[in-house]
C-alpha cells in the first residue's frame, strides 16, 4: 500500500513540474511577465548564444525521443515500475525545459516588427496555438498523457489497460494537433527576433523528424487500422477542401 501511495505521490509531482514548465513556457516563448524569456535575459555574443541554444533544445530533443521510443520503454521496465514510466518520462522532459529556460541566450536582433491590426493577428494565433496543444491532450486523455491515470489505477490495485485508437475533433482534421498548436505559437509573432527563429527553426526541425518516428510507432502498435487513417487525415496542415468520394462506377 504505502508503494502504491508513493507512486502516486511520484506522479503527481511530475504533473505538478510540467504545469510548472508549461506555463513558465507560456511567458517565455512570448515574452511576458517572467523575469527571463526568449528575448530578454543577460547579454552575450551571438556565437555563444547559438551554440549554447543549440546544445539545450538538443539535449531537450535527444531526451524527449529517445525516452518515448518502445526500445527504451521496455529497458525501463526491467527496474521502473509501468505505473511510474510515464511520469518519469514527464519529470525529466519538464527539468530539461526549465534547464532550457534558465540556461537559454536571448539574441534579441530583430528581423520583423509589426503594428495595428496584423500585430493583432499574430498574437491571437499565437494565443490559438497554445490553446489548440493544451486543449488537443484532454481530447484523447490529458491524465494518461502526462502519468497520473497510470499512478490511480495502481494506487487503487488495479491492471494498467492500453488505449484504444481514438481520433477525437481535432484529430479529425490533423493527426498531431498538439504540434500543430506548437507550431503556430512558435512562429505567429509580431516581433520575431534572431533568437526566436533559432527557437523556431528549431523545434521545428525536431517536430519534423520526431512525427517520423511517432507515425512509425503509432503503425507497429495500431497496425492498419492507423494506415487507413493517415491515408484520410493530413499530418499537420488541414486540408482545405475535402473530395467527396462516390460509390460504384460513373454512369
């Protein structure tokens, strides 16, 4: 029983670091109200900040996809409990963000600034962005997401089930509208400055190849059943129109 507590306990304080992390990310992705964000920190010449950038959404993205794989999942259980797995995962992807954070280089050189009504624009899609990848997690099941469903359902004695493949909403028009929401946030900005775009670039490289493996996985586990999905439903952009197939041959 007092195992079953800890685990518990154990996955509710690597909720509470990602709720930390992700609304720390908020501020620091859009330069409000923390004291150190994307653009506004101690100074330093441009070589340092880009190599040392570089290297923490490195290690950000080694720890992230590696972590994630189905390889490292099953090493981990030879001495991680399966109702702790997914909060560790979770623990470390938070500290290594708010290690981002702390350690991040603004280079604040400005490449484009706008005003009025496109200013306007730009930060509601931003706003819209992280909106759609917060909201995106409760569509499939946001608790299971982040740990906390696997540690109660140990904590109350019970045989951790799989998820059934679901495409809810969102998941309707794209297949990943959590990175579809990070992508708008990161790049829908009415100042975008050196610094940023690095950000940008970035993360969207490592978006970009890390849906690779996520699509390869999501295939081995879901089988056909996800092929016929990603034949209907685009990655990450929508499609505008949708072609109406007919039944039977044409008359």
């Amino acid at each position: 029983m007092i195992s079953r507590v800890l685990t518990l306990l154990y996955a509710l304080v690597s909720y509470a670091l990602f709720t930390i992390s992700f609304l720390y990310a908020l501020g620091f992705v859009g330069n409000y109200v923390v004291p150190k964000s994307i653009d506004v920190g101690s100074p330093t010449s441009p070589g340092e900040a880009i190599v040392v950038n570089l290297l923490l959404m490195s290690l950000f993205a080694i720890q992230h996809s590696v972590m994630a794989r189905p390889a490292f999942k099953r090493w981990s259980a030879n001495f991680l409990p399966a109702a702790c797995q997914r909060s560790t995962y979770v623990l470390l992807s938070s500290l290594v963000l708010l290690l981002l954070f702390w350690q991040w280089r603004p280079i604040p050189m400005p490449i484009w600034q706008t005003r009025g009504v496109t200013a306007w624009l730009l930060t509601s899609v931003h706003w819209l962005g992280w909106l759609i990848a917060f909201a995106s997690t409760h569509m499939i099941d946001h608790f299971d997401l982040f740990g906390v469903r696997q540690a109660i359902v140990a904590w109350r004695g019970a045989k951790i089930s799989g998820q059934s493949f679901r495409t809810p909403l969102l998941y309707k028009i794209v297949r990943h509208p959590i990175m579809l929401g990070f992508l708008l946030a990161f790049w829908a900005t009415p100042e975008m400055t050196i610094g940023r775009l690095l950000f940008a670039l970035a993360n969207t490289a490592y978006i970009l190849v890390a849906l690779q493996f996520e699509e390869r996985d999501l295939i081995a586990e879901f089988g056909a059943t996800y092929q016929q999905y990603r034949q209907r439903v685009p990655m990450l952009v929508p499609r505008l129109f949708v072609r109406r197939q007919t039944e039977g041959a044409p008359r």
